[in-house]
C-alpha cells in the first residue's frame, strides 16, 4: 500500500534514485538537487508517495499568482515505473487536496508528453488539456547565447 508524505530533504537520496529510474521512460531534465528539495518543502503542494520498499514517485508544485488568481501548479511528476497507477495516482490525488486546503481552486500541471498514464488520469478528472507551447530559455553561461 503507498503512502503519501509531504517531500522533504531527509529524502533527498531517495528521490534522486527515482528521479534515475524515470529517466529510462520520460524526460525529466535536470536531476533533483538539495536546493530544489529545500524550496519545494516550503510550498506545501511537493510529495512523494512510498511503501516499505521505499521511494515510488513524487511530485513538485507551488503556488503561484497568474495576474488574476493563485494558482498551483505541477512542475515535476515523477514516478520509478511507468505502471505504476497507485503512486500516480495518490501523489496527484495529495497534490489536489493540498490545492483545495490551501484554497486554491486552480490547477495547471506541465506533464511529459510521454506519460501516457498521467495524461489519462488528469483528463478522467476533470483536468482539460490547454493548447499551449511551453518555450525555455537558459541565459548566462549555461545558455546558448
């Protein structure tokens, strides 16, 4: 049975071997640093979801303000096994209930184009996929230019 916990740097290790481990099935970009961790604890939406044998997946998100309202939004799922649906689903179901206590009513999560299982779920719970390009951007010296 998985279990949810809110993320935290103790973890740290943990959450970059699955962070390894998903890097075998979607992208994920940079891996998950001390640094990141530490921010994410502050939030109050970043969780990770385990069972005796450990780390399955997590997610990191934040509160933000779009210009009209707060909005949390999902920056990072990851999970260890792409068939995995018991810890997808209980990480994104915390992620929801975080988003509710918090009073915050709208959501936006940026999912790898390769997570199938993700896209899925989100849509079979009232999450509608937005037509939308997400452009990035690294300036100084690790930019291009």
């Amino acid at each position: 049975m998985v279990r949810v916990k809110p993320i935290d740097v103790d973890a740290l290790d943990a959450l970059q071997a699955v962070h390894a481990k998903a890097e075998r099935w979607m992208r994920q970009g940079e891996g998950v640093t001390r640094g990141a961790v530490s921010f994410y604890e502050r939030t109050g939406h970043a969780f990770l979801a385990e069972d005796d044998e450990g780390v399955r997946g997590f997610v990191l998100a934040q509160a933000v303000w779009d210009g009209v309202r707060p909005i949390v939004r999902m920056n990072r799922l990851v999970i260890a096994e792409p068939t995995d649906e018991e810890a997808r689903n209980a990480l994104l179901e915390a992620l929801t209930k975080s988003a509710y206590d918090a009073a915050v009513y709208d959501l936006v999560a940026e999912v790898d184009g390769g997570d199938d299982a993700a896209q899925a779920w989100l849509e079979a719970n009232a999450w509608q996929a937005q037509d939308v390009r997400l452009y990035e951007r690294t300036l100084g010296s690790r930019g291009n230019g």
